[in-house]
C-alpha cells in the first residue's frame, strides 16, 4: 500500500533498522521492487530521480510506482521520494505529482546557499504535509571519483562535518538528513569505507533519521555497522542496473534470436528482486511490514 514515508521512518527509527530506497526507472524494476518488499514483508521507499522524470515523464513514473503499490503490494508499506532534486521547481512539481518525500540536493553549492535552497524547499514540502531530505557534504562517485583521482582530495574536505551538520539541520528544519561518510555513489567494492567515528558525532548532533546514499559496494560490515550508529535510510541504485543488465544480456547472449522482450525483461526482474531481497534482509527490515 502507498503511505507516507513518515509512517515507514518513525517505525525504523522507533525499532532500529533501516529502510531500503530502491531507484526505480521503469514499470520492470518497481515491480520487481515491490515483489522483492512483498517477499519480504518489508518497508521500502522507491525513489525516482530527475533523469528518470527525463526518461519517463514525471506523471507515467509516478502512476506506475503508485498502481503498483496500491494494487500489488497489500498491506506491505511503500513510500515515493524524489532522489537528488537539484531545484526547486523539481521540488514543487513531485510534491504536486503526489511524492510524499523530497529530497533537496544543493550540497554542490557553497555552505549559505545550501541553506537557502534547502529551507525554501522545506518550508514549500512542510506547507504540503511532504517530508524533505536535505544533504551537506560531497558524496564521490561518478564525476566526483575521477576529480578525486586527478587531485588527492583529503576526507576532511569533503566529508560532512558533525558540527556543520548540526548547525545545518537547525537552520533548514530538515525531516531527514544525507551526508558524506566516505559513501560513493556507484559499486567500488573495497574503495567505499565508511568513517563509523564521524557518523556517530553525526549522530550525536543530528536527531532526524540519517540517510546512507550510495549503498552499492559498502561492505556488509560497514553496513551493518552503520544501522547501529543511526543509519535508517540506504539508497540502492547501480547494484540494481548490474542485475537487471546483466541478466538481461545474459539472456540474449543464451539465445540471440529472442524478439520477445518479456523474454529478456523476466530475468533481470527476478534477478532484481534477488539482489533487493537480499539488501532488504540486510538492513533489518524484513518481516517489518
Ligand atoms: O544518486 C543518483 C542516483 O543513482 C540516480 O542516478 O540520475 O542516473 O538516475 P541517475
Ligand atoms: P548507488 O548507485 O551507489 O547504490 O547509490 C544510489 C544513491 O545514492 C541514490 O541516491
Ligand atoms: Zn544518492
């Protein structure tokens, strides 16, 4: 069923787990987004970004994760978030598309107009019942990752500040509260360690729930780690596009002559559910629906 993701959070928080936000692009991975959650018995969060509303359109994404969750998924919990908003006139239209959550990125921007953008996007989703995810602190990956390769950048200059991060969550009244911990977005098994020490002063200083982004490629033990010290939202994405990709050229490497789709989408739903079932038993919210 659709909830708002604050039903979902102030149960995580209460109980002390975590809670999956799976990206979703296409009708194929949120159904098997949601198979996965059923399975389960789990929570979740699906969570649309501003290229998927590119690829998509912003009102047939939308519907298809709201159909879903209405007609497929009965009584399991599920809760639509904008990912990384950049503007807020992205802001705006999600919480008119019916998006319980926004999440509004300036952490790009310099420390005052982080703040700016931040507490206008707050003030907007607050007067419409939504929650808003603010973020401080650059998360690496992508981009981020080669800039880091060329000019050694020292983790103090970009990861968050637990002082800052206070001070930052006081002024913009954020809901939920993303940082950088040594997080990267994309799967660089090995490379993804995560600073445990600075996100327990995160969480000394910082009440709101505390969302964990680029969750593909930290370690199980980093994981788990992190649920303890505060950790009640991870966001999955590229370990979902591996499977669904791999399979489904597997299948078409097994058999070029397949003109049916639904022949090469099938295994990568599966092999998606697979791998979301999977995070999902890892995080503690299994049987938390
Ligand atoms: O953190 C970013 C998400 O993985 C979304 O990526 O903009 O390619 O959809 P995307
Ligand atoms: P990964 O692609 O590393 O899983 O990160 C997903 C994410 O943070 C979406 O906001
Ligand atoms: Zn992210």
């Amino acid at each position: 069923m659709l909830v708002h993701i604050k039903t979902i959070l102030k149960k995580a928080d209460a109980e002390g787990y975590a809670v999956g936000a799976f990206n979703t692009q296409n009708l194929e991975l949120t159904l098997a987004i949601a198979r996965a959650a059923v399975a389960q018995r789990a929570p979740i969060i699906i969570q649309i970004s501003e290229t998927t509303i590119k690829y998509a359109g912003l009102k047939p994404i939308t519907h298809i994760v709201e159909t879903i969750a209405k007609n497929n998924t009965g009584e399991v919990p599920i809760a639509l978030h904008l990912d990384h908003g950049k503007s807020f006139l992205v802001v705006a239209e999600c919480i008119k598309a019916g998006f319980s959550s926004i999440h509004i990125d300036g952490s790009e921007l310099p420390y005052d107009e982080n703040v700016i953008l931040t507490k206008e996007s707050v003030a907007y989703a607050h007067k419409h019942g939504v929650w808003a995810q603010g973020e401080l602190g650059t998360i690496l990956g992508k981009e981020g990752l080669l800039r880091r390769k060329k000019k050694q950048i020292k983790p103090e200059e970009y990861m968050t500040d637990p002082n800052k991060a206070g001070e930052f969550v006081k002024q913009t009244k954020v809901d939920t509260f993303a940082m950088s911990i040594g997080n990267m977005h994309g799967m660089f098994v090995g490379s993804e360690k995560l600073d445990l020490k600075r996100l327990e002063e995160i969480d000394k200083k910082v009440r709101q729930p505390l969302v964990l982004h680029g969750g593909s490629g930290v370690s199980v033990r980093d994981i788990k780690q992190a649920v303890r010290y505060g950790i009640r939202v991870i966001n999955i994405d590229t370990e979902l596009r591996v499977a669904f990709t791999s399979a489904a050229c597997g299948a078409a490497k097994k058999d070029p002559n397949i003109v049916d789709p639904r022949r090469l989408l099938s295994p990568a739903m599966d092999a998606v559910q697979k791998v979301v079932e999977q995070k999902i038993k890892l995080f503690g919210s299994a049987n938390k629906a």
